[in-house]
C-alpha cells in the first residue's frame, strides 16, 4: 500500500462515527447494508451518514453498490487488511515484539 492510500484511510478511521460504521459493516461481509437501515441503526440522516461513507469510499474502506432503489454498503476487506498490512510491515518493519503483542492479544481475544 502505497503512504498516501494509508494516510488518507487512517484519517477517514480517525473519526468515531466512521469507527463506529467500519465495526458494525465489517460483521456484514460481502453483503453489507443498506444505508437506509444504516442510517436507522445510527439514528442518522441520510445526508450525515452519506457524508461519514463517503469519506469511507474515498479513502477505498468501503465500497457501495446499487440494488434497485437501494444502495449498499460494506467493507473492502482487502483494503482493510492491505492498511494493517502497512502498518505492521512497512511502519514496525515488522518488528518481533510488535508481532507478538498482535498475536498475543487476538489469543487473549478468542478465550
């Protein structure tokens, strides 16, 4: 991934409404949602949320397609794991110890 791809998807996550959206679509799969029912569960205009996910789209953590009258969205998860990939490659130049405080705490996580 290239630095500026990471940088802008780091600042589309670094919002608490946008977390919020990249946990609740990421349960979804390839499915996703339809904004109506996202914008329902967020109690949230059409025109906020639409705001929040395309900020999402933009930085290429969420992608939408049409269904009818409906639009859904979810997550790239290639473009999400490409950003972590980043970040534990090429920023912790995959450092041991940074290796294994991830590996250690998704092991923490299962239990």
């Amino acid at each position: 991934m290239e630095q500026s791809k990471a940088l802008a998807a780091l600042s589309a996550l670094a919002n608490e409404t946008r977390l919020a959206l990249i946990r609740q679509l990421i349960t979804r799969g390839d499915a996703g949602l339809p904004a109506g029912q996202i914008a329902g569960d967020f109690g949230m205009s059409a025109s906020r949320l639409s705001f929040h996910l395309s900020a999402l789209e933009q930085a290429g953590l969420v992608k939408a397609r049409r269904e009818s009258r409906n639009v859904f969205y979810s997550v790239d998860h290639g473009a999400m794991g490409g950003l972590i990939a980043y970040l534990l490659q090429d920023c912790c130049r995959d450092d041991p110890k940074v290796s294994a405080c991830c590996a250690h705490r998704i092991t923490a996580q299962e239990r």
